[in-house]
C-alpha cells in the first residue's frame, strides 16, 4: 500500500520539479540573495543553502545545465514569467528565460540605473515558486 503524501511533502515535490531546488532551499537562496538582508544573515543563508546542496549531492552542473534550463524554461513559458526581453547590455532584446541565470543575479546585485519593470521581472523569474 502507497504512503499518503502530505501537503508539505507534495509542495517541496513541486518545487523540486519545477526548479532543482526545494522549498527551503529557495528560502535560503532568496534570503542569500535579499539586499534588505543583514550581511550576516545573508552570509549565513548561503552556507545553510550550500550545506543543503551538498547533502543532496547536487552538483553544480545540475543546477546549470542545458537540459535543466529547458525543463525549467518550458515550464515558465506557458505562464509568461520570463518572457520579458533585456533592454541592455550583452543580452539586449533577449527574453529573461534565455538569459543565463548568473548574469541575471549579477544584473540584479550590480545595475543601479535598471527600468523598474525589468527589475521586477528578473526577480520573479528567479525567485519563481
């Protein structure tokens, strides 16, 4: 007989599909990520995500290869996240998803003088759950 999964076993199923990362693990990378946080927080946040990364034996790889940015792509796409395009730089007139993912963090933690709506863009689509 199949065990009965709860709600908070499915969610974390879900997000693990949708994304590599489970729940916790996307609460510690947005926290890591958090310009309002304190530096000791944020500091902490991505030592408890990697420890998290490397119990589950997650390589680096895993988190950027090409077939996870499809699969996480393909998933997007339907709803609309990431479908906005860049306004500058090296990835001008191409849609957030297609971006790779660490120039989007870098854009986020660098570019000061960034439109408002692609900023809110870009943090969605990077922190979408």
């Amino acid at each position: 007989m199949a065990k009965k999964r709860t709600k908070k076993e499915k969610s974390v199923s879900v997000s693990t599909k949708l994304n590599g990362l489970n729940e916790i693990e996307m609460k510690l990378l947005r926290l890591a990520l958090d310009k309002g946080a304190y530096e000791g927080e944020a500091d902490n946040a991505a030592i408890m995500l990697i420890r998290k990364l490397r119990q589950r034996d997650v390589k680096a790889e895993q988190l950027f290869s090409q077939s996870f940015s499809q699969s996480s792509q393909s998933s997007q796409s339907s709803c609309g996240i990431g479908n906005e395009k860049m306004t500058f730089g090296k990835y001008k007139n191409v849609m957030i998803r297609n971006v790779p993912m660490n120039y989007l963090v870098w854009v986020l933690n660098n570019c000061t003088n960034i439109d408002a709506n692609l900023k809110r863009a870009i943090h969605k689509f990077l922190t979408r759950t």
